[in-house]
C-alpha cells in the first residue's frame, strides 16, 4: 500500500510544504530519512513521530518517555514500527525535527493507495518554498533571520547569509526556492545512502575510485553504475566521524581509454 501525505511545517507563512508519495512498507526510521531529503535538511537532530498516547522515539535511557510526556503515552521504535501499522488507524501526526529549534512538521494522509502507480517511491509530487536553516533558533529565530537578509543595512545580514550556505549548497539563501527535480534527485536513492553505505565508500581499500563527469548537468563521480553528485557526496561524507582524513587524488586517463 502507498500513501499521499501533505507535510507542513507549522508556525510558517506562507507555508513550507511538500506532498509525497510513500510506501507503506517504511519504517519510520526510513521516513525520517525521506522528510530530511525532502526538505533538505541536515540530519544532524534528534527526531520523533507524535500520534494520539503514542511516541515513535528512539530509546533514551536518560529521558524515559515517561518522564518527558507522562505514564499514558506508549513509545514505539522507529527502526522497527512501519508506517502501514499506524497510519491506517491515523490520518495525522507530528514529525519533530530537532528538539532545540522543535521544527514540527504536520503530516496528513490525503489518500491511500495500491502499491503499483507506476511511479518510483518515494517520490515527491508537488510543494513551495525552503526550509529554514539549521540552528537558526526555531520559528522565532527564523524570522529574526529574514528580517536580517532583507534589510541591507542590517550590521548582521552578510554574516547570516554566510551561515546559511551550507544550507543551500553554496547558493544565496531565498525562501521562495523550490526545486522538484532537486528533492527527487535526493530521494531517488536516500533509502541506499546509509552511514554504512558511505564508510563501504570512502573507506575501503584504495579509497574512492570513478571517472569524473563535469558536463552541463549535475556534475559528480561516475562509480560503476552509481552517479554521485556533489551534493551526494557531501551527504555521505556527513554520515562519517568528524575530523577523519580524506586524501583525493586524480590521475590522468591514458589516451585511448
């Protein structure tokens, strides 16, 4: 069974928005990873799935559920919960996203569907606007930060414009921008980009080894069947420990290869 689910994040106007095309057999585990490509976010957070007397959470030992929302709330393990299991029973919930800035996002199952549509999934099918930035202080600290981008004369705004580079993959930061054909991009293979994946990569011996492909269109590494854009790269490489060595060498084609 797949689903069509209108994700919004509360507290913004106009709204920051995306409708996808998801598959039941999800975890929410994996969900979260769809919503981070989605909206382009960082994945460095802490996050939950927040339904009537029922918490999708990873455990904690120092901050027993509990504890944070009372003896009646159940809690679910988001690696082991499919998103088939509840949202039969549930047409909404809330996606928190980073318990410091607590970017919820509502999410409303529109409609149910077979499994074949003929389209890959997930998928996005439609949406407005960017997200905010990481860190940025929440909805509060959001429009501090638009605020400061618009006004010229504002003694922060080059500095806040600096920091949301890496935001936006080296652009200027415009809430209005929207790119469907970015964000499928992203979840055409979000489900394969693990940290597992990325230390199979990087790490092995003789380290990363491909052609490179400049052209006109999404420039990368071509490494067998598998094109990895810049952008990708830069993901798995986030999924590795801080501080690691990375050596890159580039050798010459021989002519005739």
């Amino acid at each position: 069974m797949n689903y069509i689910i209108k994700v919004t994040i509360k507290g913004i106007e106009p709204p920051i928005w995306r409708r996808l095309q998801v598959q039941g057999s999800l975890t929410f585990a994996q969900l979260h990873r769809v919503l981070q490509a989605a909206f382009g976010w960082l994945d460095y957070h802490l996050y939950r799935f927040s339904f009537d007397g029922l918490e999708v959470v990873e455990e904690d030992p120092d901050f027993p559920v509990s504890e944070l929302w009372g003896d009646r709330v159940r809690q679910l393990d988001p690696a082991e919960t499919t998103i088939d299991s509840l949202f039969k029973s549930h047409r909404r919930c809330v996606y928190e996203y980073d318990f410091g800035d607590s970017w919820e996002h509502e999410i409303v199952v529109e409609k149910t569907l077979a499994e074949d549509q003929g389209l890959p999934v997930p998928v996005c099918l439609a949406g407005a606007r960017h997200r905010p930035p990481e860190d940025v202080g929440g909805v509060s600290g959001y429009e501090r930060f638009l605020a400061s981008i618009r006004d010229e004369n504002d003694p922060e705004r080059d500095e806040n414009l600096a920091r949301a580079l890496k935001d936006t993959r080296g652009r200027l930061f415009d809430p209005e921008y929207f790119h469907l054909d970015e964000i499928n991009d992203r979840l055409s293979h979000v489900l394969e980009d693990t940290p597992e994946t990325a230390a199979a990569l990087f790490m092995r011996k003789g380290g990363l080894t491909g052609v490179l492909k400049i052209g006109w269109f999404e420039p990368g590494i071509v490494v067998g069947d598998q094109h990895y854009t810049w952008e990708r790269l830069g993901n798995l490489l986030m999924m590795l420990d801080d501080d690691l060595t990375i050596t890159i060498k580039v050798r010459k084609r021989r002519p005739g290869r």
